[in-house]
C-alpha cells in the first residue's frame, strides 16, 4: 500500500511542477528585426511593392 502512496504522490508532484513551469512560460512573444539599408526610402518601398 505505501507503493501505491508513493506512486501516487510522485504523480501529483509531475503534474503540480508541469503547472508551475507552464505559468512561467510567457504566454505571448515578440520578435523584431532592424536593418540599415543604403538605398532611399522610396527606392526600398517601390521593391517591396513590385510582387
């Protein structure tokens, strides 16, 4: 029976630390990039515009 108790207690000890790192974990991530460009402002956008 003390098997069962410890099986179980090692189970509720997963489950309390997987919550525990998972409210730790940002939910929401933001990821930005820069870059210096030589060319004109309108240079670069008439680029992008040509799909």
């Amino acid at each position: 029976m003390k098997w069962l108790l410890r099986i179980l207690s090692f189970i509720v000890i997963l489950v309390v630390l997987a919550l525990a790192i998972g409210y730790s974990i940002p939910a929401h991530h933001k990821l930005t990039r820069t870059i210096d460009l030589k060319q004109t402002p309108d240079a670069v956008f008439a680029a992008l515009a040509d799909v």
